[in-house]
C-alpha cells in the first residue's frame, strides 16, 4: 500500500551536487543511479514524489533523460502515472520544461 504523504527529493541534499552521466559505468552520480536507487523507490512507496533540483552544479541532458525519459522505458509507468505522481520543483523553468519534454519523446 502507498503512503499518502509526499515523499520530497532534493537531488543536491540526498544525491550530490554534481549529478553526471547517463549510466552507472557512467560515475556514481548517474541518472541510471538516481532513477533506480532514488526514484524508484520513492515511487513504489509513495502516492507522490516531489523531485527539487535545485542547489546543484547543472545538469547533463543525458543525466536527466536518464531520470525521466527512463522512467517511461520501465514498463510499470505510464506518463499519466507520472505527470500525476511527480512534481518537479526548480527555480529554473527551462529545466522543467526540458524534463516535460524528455517525458514526452520517450513515450513515442
């Protein structure tokens, strides 16, 4: 059964500030990482997961395709599921919009 309560990640806090890379050979900091140690997780335990990606050093495109794009290659979620489930904080909207669209490329 899911917790009710938001489950909050903040990627420079529980992560690193240096996230890089798309897979795990890639460096410990990879999206393949953070997806399957992090996000995962969160997500089978909690009806909501907020992801702040704030506080970092930047993010590679390959690292947060990785994340998210990902997400949709797994064949438990669907991006209805996920727009629902995942919030995604920053204070730099392009980020936001880059992840939207990650999101809707890998469902093709």
């Amino acid at each position: 059964m899911l917790q009710t309560e938001t489950k909050v990640i903040d990627i420079a806090s529980v992560f690193t500030r240096f996230p890089a890379g798309r897979f795990r050979e890639d460096g410990p900091f990879s999206g393949e990482r953070f997806r399957d140690d992090l996000l995962i997780p969160a997500l089978e335990q909690h009806d909501r997961v907020t992801v702040n990606l704030d506080g970092t050093m930047g993010y590679g495109s390959s690292f947060l395709e990785e994340v998210f794009g990902g997400l949709l290659r797994k064949p438990v979620y669907a991006i209805q599921d996920l727009n629902a489930r995942i919030e995604l904080k920053s204070k730099d909207r392009s980020l936001i919009n880059e992840i939207r669209e990650y999101l809707t490329a890998s469902r093709s």
